[in-house]
C-alpha cells in the first residue's frame, strides 16, 4: 500500500457500517506469541462526524490487546484506542479527552472467518470541534494509522508499512487516506 491512499467514504446521511469498505491489518512487525491476528478496520465520514469499527478475530484475546487508529484531521491528531476488555480511551493533541457516553460499543461474534471481537464508535462532528479537529471534505487527504498491539509484546500489526529507516513502532506505520468525492 505505500503511496497509494485508502479511499474513506464520506457520507450525509446515516450508513450502515458493515456496507463500508475494510482495511485489513496485513504488515507484521516482530513475531507475536499467539501467532499473527486477522484484524480490519472500516471508517468514514458522516454528516461531519467520524464513525470508526475495529473488527479483530482472535476467539481469546488477552484483555491487554487493543486496536488503535491514530488519524490526522485537520491541524490535530486524533488518538482512538480499543481494549479488548471493552475499554475506550481517545487522545486529541496529545491531551486525554472523555469519550461521550454511548459514542462506543463493543460486541463479539463468529462469523466464517472465525470467533472476533469488535468495537464501533460514532463520534459526531461537535465532539470533532471540541477536540479541535476537523473531518477532512471530500476530494481531501489525511495520514493516519491503523494497528493491533499487544500491551505485553513488542511485535505489532498494521495496516501500512514501516517506512525505512524509521524506529519500528506502530505510530510511525502511517498511510494516506483520501475522502471519496
């Protein structure tokens, strides 16, 4: 995926997130104690807002695993982390910022690729204000991350490639995402 961006639907009325694009986790840094995990995001825009769903198949996961996207929109970077023990937690600027109650919910299923464990979060665009964020407009790009980590490991995946030269850590995994038009 280097130099290619991530097409990220932005949409005015409410979608249904399963009906959004995946971007799956395939870059592998390090080797994981319980071996590699499937694992894929989906994300898009809606009426201003950021909806984000992390899907995660792992039937047992350590409550220290968590998935995370770290966005860029507009002048601030957008820090969203997901527990694997239903815990949430967003950073904006760097700065630790409550998530509104109800903005995220996580569920567990199986499907045919197995047992997963999911969170889904809706954060609409006054919540993006007062993080001094901003969803970017169609045609716009915008960098980000998108990873799964265990608290307890080194090894990380991610769904961009490590640039080389660069200290292997999942942050410095960073893509292009371009908003569809």
């Amino acid at each position: 995926r280097m130099g290619m961006a991530v097409w990220v639907t932005c949409a005015q009325r409410d979608v249904e997130i399963e009906t959004l694009p995946v971007v799956k986790l395939t870059q592998w840094y390090g080797t994981p104690g319980r071996d590699t995990v499937y694992a894929y995001a989906r994300l898009c825009f809606c009426r201003g807002g950021l909806w984000l769903q992390m899907t995660v198949f792992d039937g047992a996961p350590p409550a220290t695993q968590t998935a995370q996207a770290l966005l860029q929109l507009g002048d601030r970077w957008l820090d969203l982390c997901f527990a694997a023990d239903g815990q949430a937690s967003c950073r904006c600027g760097g700065a630790d910022m409550p998530l509104p109650a109800g903005a995220c919910a996580f569920g567990a299923g199986q499907d045919e690729q197995g047992w997963y464990w999911q969170a889904t979060c809706r954060l609409d665009a006054a919540f993006l204000a007062r993080c001094g964020a901003a969803a970017p407009r169609p045609g716009q790009t915008f960098a980000g991350a998108l990873f799964l980590q265990d608290a307890l490991e080194e090894a990380f995946g991610s769904a961009f490639a490590l640039p080389p030269a660069q200290p292997c850590r999942p942050q410095n995994c960073l893509g292009q995402f371009a908003v569809a038009q």
